[in-house]
C-alpha cells in the first residue's frame, strides 16, 4: 500500500519537471509555489481564528484543507463563502 504515495510523488515530479524544462522559468514557478503555500498556511491560521472566535456565538467553521484552499485562492470572497456555508449549516 505504501507503493501508491509513492508513485503518486514521483508522477507529480516528473510533470513539474517537464514542465520547468527551461532555467528561466524555474525562478518564477518556485516563487508562485512558495506564495501559494503561504496563503494555505495564512488561511489555516485565518480560519483557526475564526472557529475559535465564533465559537464562543455558537457557530461551527470548518477547518479542513478544501476551505483553507478556497479562502486561499479567492480571498475575502472565500472567507465571506465559508462563513455564509457555516451559518447556513448551523442554524438551518
């Protein structure tokens, strides 16, 4: 079972580095990875916050890595999205 990770990783690698044949590239994609990776860790923390604020109202944020993705690539508008889903969750 431990087989499928593995090959999984090294089929992602092997696509990256397709893709990033040239040097010149290379700067630029590990610059838009680590800023990616940066807004996931910023929205886990965002959205740690928020649970541990409102849950004191009673109301139940998601932690999970899809909602931390989606306030990671929309912003504002994916924070206001997560948080209408909880409200409508809890209290319809």
């Amino acid at each position: 079972m431990m087989w499928k990770p593995i090959v999984g990783f090294v089929g992602v690698l092997f696509f990256f580095f397709l893709l990033m044949r040239t040097r010149k590239h290379w700067g630029k994609a590990v610059e838009w990875l680590s800023i990616f990776w940066f807004r996931i860790a910023f929205s886990f923390v965002l959205l740690f916050a928020l649970h541990y604020l409102l849950g004191f109202a009673g109301l139940f944020v998601p932690i999970n890595f899809f909602s931390s993705l989606l306030v990671a690539l929309l912003g504002i508008p994916g924070v206001a999205s997560v948080l209408a889903i909880s409200i409508y969750y809890n209290f319809f």
